[in-house]
C-alpha cells in the first residue's frame, strides 16, 4: 500500500491541487486548520496565513471554502473505497466481506485506516468527515453540486456497498439506504458519543473503544434487518 495515489477529477477543482507543492500544502493545511476551526470558522483569509501564501493564490485551486470541503470529503471517501477493495478483493463469502466493510468504514483496524499518506494525515481527514461532511449535502446549493456529478464517488462507494448486501439478501428492498445509513452512522454515533452522548448508547466512557462500539451496533443493525 506504500505506492497509492488517488486521484480525484478536475471537476472538483479550477487547479488539480496534486500538481503542484503550493496544492498540495493547501491540502494538507486546509485539513489540519478545518480539524482545529470547524467549517464555519474556517476561511481562505486563514488558510493564507497558515500557509504564507495569499487568498487569491487558493482561489486558483478551489471557488470556495464548500467546494474544498467537499474535495476532501472526496478524497476520504475514495480512499475508504481503495482500502475496501484491497481488503475484501479475496472475501467470497459476502456475510464476511459485510463485516470487513463496516470494520474499515468505523476505522476499528486503525493500523490499516489511519495510514498518513504524503500530504494526508488520516486521522485528522477522518475528523473532519465526521464533524463537518454534512454540511457538502445540508445546503441549498445541493442539487447543483449533485448536476455537477460531485457526489460521484460518495455514490458509487454507497452503491458498491449495496451489492454486497443484495448478495446477501436478493429479496431486501433497501440496499442502497442500508448502505448510506451505515456510511452516514459510522460518522453520526461516533459524533454523538463526543458531544451529544444522550443520543446513543455509544460511549466514550466505555473500556471498548468508540470505533468497535459503532461497528457492534452497525454489524447487528445491518445482519437484523437483511434477515
């Protein structure tokens, strides 16, 4: 896994941010200042301090702080779609490959996951899907983002997923929303078991750690409903 590259299309961008060290450090800083800030607080004005460059050079890259967010939550999610394929590509049996999938999507094997990749820290990456991911679909620009096919790649992992369901259970009717509901409350409960713990029984108090305890409930939910 020492030699990946995920490439993201150029309709996430005015300039492919991976073709230049100026694009890259954007990248890499945006992350890490999103993870500190939040979204909202975040600006291309902070950004610019951070990285000793100028707004207007980040505008080249990307229209808007939206459309970098929803870049990086790309970027997450074509890299679970990577590790998914170079974990189960030898898992037949699709009840087991199930397993795998929800285990890589709740980051229970950390050592596999949470790899640092030139210019991407994993961790911090993952903090920001699960704190701020929402808000690329929660706004009134949605359907344009959508007619603009960036949501692509959030689409085909959730579909892929489904088919793996399906060949457990040809006759179930909701694929596709037990797959987007898994992706969605991998982030979601690990959320609320750090700031609104009234919402679920995941605990951050518990000696089982946070991710496994995501991962219990999703196993459970999921093999329930399909049977």
């Amino acid at each position: 896994m020492s030699t990946i590259a995920i490439v993201i299309g150029e309709k996430y961008y005015n300039k492919d941010p991976q073709s230049s060290d100026l694009g890259k450090n954007i990248v890499s800083a945006s992350m890490e200042l999103m993870d500190e800030l939040g979204f909202e607080q975040f600006t291309f004005r902070k950004l610019a301090e951070r990285i000793k460059s100028t707004e207007a050079s980040i505008y080249r890259y990307f229209d808007n702080k939206l459309k970098l967010l929803v870049y990086l939550t790309t970027w997450y999610w074509a890299w679970i779609e990577y590790v998914i394929d170079f974990r189960t590509h030898h898992i037949q049996d699709d009840e087991e490959k199930i397993r795998e999938i929800i285990k890589i999507i709740c980051h229970v094997d950390r050592d596999v996951i949470d790899i640092d990749l030139p210019g991407i820290n994993i961790s911090s990456l993952r903090r920001v899907v699960v704190s701020e991911s929402d808000k690329t679909y929660l706004t009134k620009q949605v359907d344009e983002i959508n007619n603009q096919g960036l949501f692509k790649v959030f689409k085909g992992l959730c579909h892929k997923i489904a088919m793996v369901l399906t060949g457990i259970n040809p006759n179930y009717r909701y694929p596709h929303a037990i797959a987007s509901t898994m992706l969605e409350a991998s982030h979601q409960q690990a959320f609320f078991a750090q700031h609104l713990p009234s919402l679920t029984e995941v605990s951050e108090k518990s000696n089982i750690s946070v991710e496994k305890q995501v991962y219990c409930f999703l196993e459970e939910t999921t093999f329930k409903l399909l049977k």
